[in-house]
RNA sequence: GGCGGAGUAGCUCAGUGGUAGAGCAGGGGACUCAUAAGCCCUUGGUCGGUGGUUCAAAUCCGCCCUCCGCUACCA
C-alpha cells in the first residue's frame, strides 16, 4: 500500500432523467480540480462521480420514451460520461448506481442497519400527485377545493398509503447533535451546517427506505417477516418491494470505495474526506447519511462542502423553459480549460451566482485572453525577438519573486477552504503584477540600448525576461488543476517538461515546481501561438 | 408563520465607529513587446428607508420595506 497521503473525495451523483446541464456539471468540474490538486500534489488520490439511475420517475420517464429503464438510462449516461470527457473531467471511477456492485453495497448495509434494529415495516401516508409523487403538504396549495400541487394544480391529489420499510433517524438525533458539535467544520460553509443543525434540533421523522409497488429500483432484500428475500431460483421476492432512490444512492460513496467486495480498499479509501454536494441535498448527506453510518457502523466521511446553484439570468436553469447552458457548446467556443475556467471563476463556491453567456464570455476575454494569454505571448515573443530565445534564469530579488510567495500562499489557502473562486483570484493577482511588470520594466528599451552595446542594459533585460518566464511557468502551473491541457500546452511554450499525465497523476510534488526559480537552468522557449484566441462578443453565441 | 442571511458605483462584491473601495463594463492618455491585448488616469454611489446612541455610523441599537436560504418522502 502506498506511502503517500491519501485523499477520497466524491461529487454528487447525477439524476440520470435528461442530458447534463452546465449546472449539474459545475460541481463535477470543481471537484475535479481539487482532485488533481491532490494528485499534482502527490497525493494518492481518489475521485468519484457518477449517476443516480433509479426511481420511479426515470422508469416513467423512460416509459414515455417508449425505452426499458435500463436502455435510457444507458443513453443518458453515455451523454454524461461525453460531457465529462470533454471538460476534462478523470473520475477514478464513474459509478452507477445500476453497477452490480452497488446493489450488493446496499443489501450489506441494509442488513447491517436491520440487524441493529433501524430498519422496520410501517404504513407511508401522504397526498400523492401522480406527477410528482408524495408531497408535502407544506409544499401544497390549499383552497376550498381542498389540496393541490403547486406544479400541477389541475391533477387530483390523491392519498396513498403504501407499506414501507423505515430507516428509524429519530433515533440518531442525539448523536447526530453531538457529531455536529464535536467536528465543528465537517459541514461547510458554516450557515450549511447551521441549517441542518437547526433541522435536526426541530426534531427527526423516520424515513421510508423502501417503496412497495416500484419495480425499477434495487431489490429490498428482506421480507417484512425478516426472512431473505432472495429466492431459491436466485431472484429476488417482489414483494419485498424495492430500496427508495434516496437511501440507495447515497451508498454510492461506499461503494465506489470498495464496500463491501474489498476490504482491503476500502480500508484505504473510507472515509471520504470530502463530499461536495449541492444544497439541494443538504439534508441528505448532513443529516440522513451519517445516521444510515453510524447504523451500519461504518465511519462518517470527513467533511461535506455544500456549493450553491448557477442561475441564468436570474432564472433556474431549465431545459424545458430555455434556461439552460450546454455544456459542449461551451467547450466549443471557450474550450475545456475555458469552460472550466470561467465556470470556477464566475461562481463563487460557497454560494449561489447568476451568470449569462456574455459573464462568461467577459471573464474568459478579460483574465484568459488579456492578461494570462496575451502575458505569455508577448514573453514569448520578446524572448524570441531579443534573445534569440535563449532562456535566462530568473533573478531572486525582482519585484515578482517578491510577490510570489504571498500570491501562493493566498492561492492554496483558497484552495485548502474550497473557495475555488478566490484561488483563482488570487493567483489572478499575481497575473496583474506580471503585466505591471512589463510596463515598469519596459524591456523593449532594454533591448534597445543593449543592441547599441549597454552591458547593463543587456543583463537588465535578461533579468526582466528570466523574471517573466518564470511568473508565467508559475502561473501555468499553479493553474494546472483548473486548465490542465493549457498548462501543458503553456510549458511546451515556455521550453519546459510537464511530467503529468492527462488526470494529473504522475510527475514531481507540484509544491516542488511552485518556488520561485524552480525552473531548470537554460534551455530554448518554444514558439508562441495564443493560448486563449480572443472572442468577439457578438460572433459567440451558447 | 418560525429560524437564519443579505440590501454599498451599470454588474459582481470587499469594507464592523473616524471625511466611501476593488474587479469588470464606460471615458481619456502615453507607450508599443503582445491576442487593437497590456499600462496610467478617470466618470460614476443621499452605503434599502426611518428614528436613535456618539464629537463622529455603511459600520452600534429600534422600527419599517425588499430579496434570499432552511423549515423531510422529486432527488
């Protein structure tokens, strides 16, 4: 087993009912730079995101299509995993809560959790919309007709019961109290964690972990008598009913870390030390999820860090009414590091930000084009132009080695509290000194009085350039995480070796390549080509 | 309704007692290495309203207005 540290972190699993959003994706993208910030890091990291396939919904919903469940789920996947790839998203495992390994996951922990007595059969009541499902009656229209939906307020409500299997949480009140209390930080940003901890302090329900007539879910694996529901021709007892989506799906995390096929991963692996999730699921993962944990009697995962939710144009993003940004026709006019760029950027992490194309647009101009790109072109080319490309080392006591070290630790302290936002940011800030830098240097005058035989002159503008280069190199790779192809692309120009492979893995501790002068001695630049071509505005649309 | 948060320049936000700030957008300028990019300067705000505390309030207190989050069986 491997010496290095190692770090475990998930994404939310996707509803697999319809192709993915940019919305959706924006978690994925930012938990994926944080893994390769860990593996760039060196450390042995884990990343999993997937897709949540069951519920009775996406069999409606596949019905309609005239599909099996299963055949629409396949091609939803598949939409996700090509969105996925062309973000530049490396899961080390793309789960789905359809893979045979999970429904052996689950049926672990259901019977753990039946064996310390939380699982039991009861009646589930409520006002059910045929559309939707039950609803609370808090989220109904009530008028002298009696209940409505409030999506639907033409469909007659109708109220089921149905005989359930529950979870038994209002027994983990107490501990769940006293986890919050005892691990202050495990729920982030902290008016998350003050939000479930106000839930849970209202008091906790039981939850239904079954449902009695759905047929496309994971088989529940125990009778209501408590005997097996696996048969003897090996399938399993309709009857039974089947796990509801929400108590099967969060299992996912287990799962992809081994549970309970290999012991020995998942020894390694559990716990997660990082959940990113959306705050529509909250109460899920804070609340629900460590109690199925502490019955199963498997630790909880270390932190869950709550991001908030993209609206376009004031809007919630939706297909069916227009609000929507495709992520491939993001790709295709800003390209992956710039989609993933200025997704990171223009959206704070710790809470909820309207965007539109133009925002992005803006952004991906302002910091890719003008400052980052157009900094290391036009290094590049006075490099080229007055040095014949010849790469001078960098001085240690220049105004950006100076600046480094504040910039850096700004960068990873960012980065350490999950604002993705403010990492960049600040690294964005160091961009800005560089541009200053070669204005207050103004190496073409350099160049100048060196080619008329000024040996001042000519150290002083190999000084400037070498300072330049390595500000650039620096950047680049600090950015890595966030823009790995252009990181890459960035060093070719620049003359340097990048020893990391397509997901991050492999190659020196970033932390080693991220001090001033780490550079290697000498060498040629490469020939610069814009990283980040400028867009007009008008000819881009989404 | 209850609990919590927020209302500051066109936009996004920082600023917790001492004469209003940043980035982007807009305007002007000098330069020229560069993706007509960058750099410098600059327009722009009765800091939601109102009443108080104080020598002094965006900042503290009261009331009011507006918006947002949480308030369990869609996930």
């Amino acid at each position: 087993m491997s010496e290095r540290p190692r770090y475990y972190l998930t994404t939310s699993i996707a509803y697999a009912n319809n192709r993915p959003g940019l919305h959706t994706l924006y978690e994925v993208i930012g938990a994926d730079a944080m893994a390769r910030w860990h593996r760039m890091g060196g450390d042995d990291t884990r990343f999993l995101t997937g897709t949540d396939e069951y519920s009775v919904n996406i069999a409606t919903t596949a019905a309609e299509r005239g599909l099996a469940p299963k055949a629409f789920v396949d091609e939803m996947v598949a939409l996700f995993r090509t969105a996925d790839a062309a973000l530049g998203i490396a899961p080390d495992r793309f789960i789905r809560t359809t893979d045979p390994d999970h429904q052996r996951a689950v049926h672990e922990v259901i019977r753990r959790c039946y064996a310390n007595g939380d699982l039991y059969p009861g009646t589930y009541e409520g006002w059910y919309c045929p559309n939707e499902g039950f609803r609370a009656v808090s989220d109904l229209i009530e008028d002298a007709a009696g209940f409505h939906c409030p999506n639907h307020p033409h469909v007659t409500l109708q109220w089921l019961s149905e005989q359930n299997w529950f979870f038994r949480l209002s027994k983990y009140q107490a501990p769940l109290e006293r986890h919050f209390a005892e691990h202050p930080d495990w729920v982030e940003p902290e008016y998350r964690r003050n939000e479930m901890l106000g839930f849970i302090r209202g008091g906790l329900e039981d939850f239904s972990a079954s449902r009695q007539n759905a047929t496309w879910g994971i088989p529940f694996p125990i009778l209501p008598d408590g005997s097996s529901a696996l048969r003897s021709d090996d399938t399993w007892d309709p009857a039974a009913g089947t796990v509801y989506v929400w108590f099967d799906a969060l299992i996912n995390y287990i799962t992809g870390a081994g549970f309970p096929d290999d012991p020995a991963a998942f020894e390694q692996w559990w716990p997660a030390d990082l959940h990113v999730i959306g705050k529509d699921i909250n109460r899920l993962h804070t609340v629900m999820w460590p109690a199925m944990l502490m019955s199963a009697g498997i630790a909880l995962p270390r932190k869950v860090w709550v991001h908030g939710h993209l609206t376009l144009q004031g809007e919630k993003m939706s297909k069916s009414r227009g609000y929507f940004l495709d992520p491939m026709d993001m790709v295709k006019s800003l390209g992956t590091d710039g989609t993933r760029y200025v997704a990171l950027r223009e959206v704070p992490f710790d809470r909820d930000a309207d965007v539109t194309w133009d925002s992005f647009v803006r952004r991906y101009n302002a910091d890719l084009a003008n400052d980052y790109g157009n900094l290391l072109n036009r290094t590049l080319t006075m490099t080229g132009r007055y040095l014949d490309g010849a790469r001078p080392e960098p001085t240690a006591d220049g105004r950006l080695a100076a600046a480094w070290p504040a910039a850096l630790t700004a960068y990873e302290s960012a980065f350490g509290a999950c604002l993705l936002h403010d990492a960049l940011g600040a690294l964005w800030e160091f961009v800005g000194a560089a541009n200053r830098a070669v204005d207050a240097e103004q190496p073409w005058v350099l160049a100048k009085a060196a080619k008329a035989g000024d040996a001042a002159a000519d150290t002083a503008l190999r000084g400037v350039l070498g300072d330049l280069l390595e500000a650039c190199r620096l950047i680049a790779f600090a950015a890595a995480p966030f823009m790995p192809t252009a990181a890459a692309e960035a060093a070719h120009q620049l003359g340097l070796e990048y020893a990391y492979g397509a997901d991050g893995n492999g190659g020196p501790p970033l932390r080693d390549l991220l001090a001033w002068g780490a550079a290697p001695v000498g060498g040629k630049v490469g020939t610069p080509s814009p990283l980040f071509p400028r867009l007009e505005t008008e000819s881009v649309e989404p």
